[in-house]
C-alpha cells in the first residue's frame, strides 16, 4: 500500500550500506520536532494559573510520573526522562499518522522502528540489572518455587524473558499497520461503492460512517499503544531494579 | 489449487487467532467491570494491571494477524 511505502528523498550511499534520507527519516524528524515544540510551548509561560498548551503539557508529565511512580516505585523516577521521551515519541507518531490531509507516514507501522525501540529497552533493562544486583540480576529467571519446579521454570522464564523485545516491538506495529489497513479497506469500500451508481452509491454513506467510527477507535488506540509501551517499559525495569520483591 | 489462492486460504486460517484474542479481551474487560462495580474504590489501582493483561492478551491474536500479512506479502 502507498501509505507504508519508504521512498528515498536525498540518495546517499556509504560504503556499499543504504543510508538514504527516506520519507520515514523526514516523518520521525517531524514527530520529534512536533513533541520538542509543543512541550517548550507548554513550559514556556510557567503561569500558576496554567494556560491550555500548559495544562496539557503538565497533565502529561504528571500522568507519565505517576504511571512510573505505580509501575516501578519512586525509585523507578530516575529513569523519568527515558520513559517520558519514549512514551511521546511513540504517542505522537500514531497520533500524526492519523491526519489524512498531510499525507503522514506512521513510523511506528514499521517493524524496525518499534523492535529498534525495544531492544533499546530490553538492553537497558539488562544493563540496569546487571549494574545494580551484578550476577544476582539472574534470580530473575529462578522464582521463588520448590526447587524441582525450577527445572521446568527456569527455561520458561528465559524463553519469556527472551521475547519481551518482540512481543513489545510487535504489538506496536501490528496495532498500527492493521488499524491503517482497516481505514483503507473501508475508504476503498466509499470509493468502490460511490463509483458504481444508482442505488449503491447510497449505501456508500454506510461504509463513510464506518470510517469515523473506526477513526475514533484509532485514535483511542494510538493513545492505549503508546500508554502500554511506556507502562510495559516501567514493568520491565521495575523488573531488574527489584528482583521478585514486589 | 495454485500456489496464490493457497496463500489466502492460509491467511484466512491464520486470522483465526483473533477468535481467541476477541474472546480473551472480552473476559479481561469484562471481569475487570463486574469487579469494579462491587467494588469501585479498588477498581483505580486495577487500571494498570487490566492494561498489562489486555496487551499481552491483545498479543496473542496479533501474532496471527502477522502471520496472515507474512504469508500474504511474501
């Protein structure tokens, strides 16, 4: 589908590697921008009485400290900055990607982009581990259990442990990439049905209301996808910062 | 039966996990209400765990519809 194609705009080939400046490139320039502005924009006037681009900028930290402070402790608060940058990235690429009229293309429907986010974080989780519990970090794969257990547990644990870069980068991309493939479906359904004249091009309003219906439904999504990575994020951190003591 | 029509009938099969995600994000939800109405002072500190379980539900079915668009695209 033309949507999700990745199209060169400035060539540039290094050593054999293409390194080209592609439309994705341009759109994840645009979502970092997009963020960067609108929360200097919101801490900007720092009135007591907040404006509205404050408010919502304060509601967003607020509500991404508290989802840290419940997922991974206080001590979860150190990695604020990582969690709240990462949870705006991926809020604001659905989102963009929602506005028909400019042509957007959703970063996070591509699988690279969301599995190089979570391996990101999965191998910060282990670095986290492994600083704060050196070799004790790998308790995390032995549960607290009758040790006859563990012969069946600890493989489980590891294979578990092992696609959470998957399930988290998969999740994403599929969220993103089916909901955009139902809201073309549909609009092929407008087209196709309005095209045909006579009677059908009536019915054509059904598949129309259907697009707003699942619009809304996306836009709920794009905010749910982009809540759960962050919150899944803390999970795993909270993970190695405290091993099996929660 | 050629190899292109082959190839949708094993994307339909594929998309068939989905029953099991719908059914699963249905009890989750449902469970998770049915639970907040007895008990609404609790139901806040529920929220995220009710997410945590839809994702990893919501997971389950989308590894089929993944499977789908593989067999479909390649």
């Amino acid at each position: 589908m033309e949507q999700f194609e990745v199209k060169p705009i400035v060539p540039l080939h290094i050593g054999g590697l293409d390194v080209s400046f592609t439309n994705a490139s341009l759109w994840m320039c645009i979502v970092a921008a997009t963020a960067a502005i609108f929360l200097t924009m919101g801490a900007s006037s720092r009135r007591l009485v907040p404006t509205r681009m404050q408010s919502i900028a304060e509601m967003s930290y607020v509500f991404v400290a508290d989802m840290i402070r419940s997922a991974a402790g206080t001590e979860g608060l150190k990695f604020f900055p990582f969690v709240f940058t990462l949870f705006m990235f991926v809020l604001f690429s659905n989102v963009l990607g929602l506005f028909p009229l400019i042509h957007p293309f959703t970063v996070t429907s591509h699988i690279i982009v969301t599995f190089s986010l979570a391996i990101f974080v999965f191998l910060m989780v282990i670095v986290v581990g492994l600083a704060r519990h050196g070799l004790h970090f790998l308790v995390i794969f032995a549960p607290s259990v009758p040790w006859p257990m563990l012969i069946l547990l600890i493989p489980i644990e590891i294979v578990s442990f092992l696609s959470r870069p998957i399930s988290l980068s998969v999740r994403l991309f599929a969220n993103m990439l089916a909901g955009h493939t139902m809201l073309y479906v549909f609009g092929t359904f407008v087209i196709g049905l309005a095209a045909a004249g006579g009677v059908l091009s009536v019915v054509s309003i059904a598949p129309l209301l259907a697009i707003v219906a699942v619009t809304a439904l996306e836009v709920l999504i794009a905010f749910l996808q982009a809540y759960v990575f962050a919150i899944l994020t803390c999970i795993y951190l909270n993970d190695a910062l405290n091993l099996h003591d929660h | 039966m050629d190899l292109a029509s082959a190839k949708m009938i094993g994307a339909g099969l594929a998309s068939i996990a989905l029953i099991g995600a719908g059914v699963g994000i249905g009890i989750i939800f449902g469970n998770y209400l049915a639970g907040a109405l007895r008990n609404p002072g609790a139901a806040q500190g529920q929220f995220t765990n009710l997410l945590v379980g839809f994702a990893l539900c919501e997971f389950t079915g989308l590894l089929g519809v993944v499977m789908a668009f593989i067999i479909l695209f390649t």
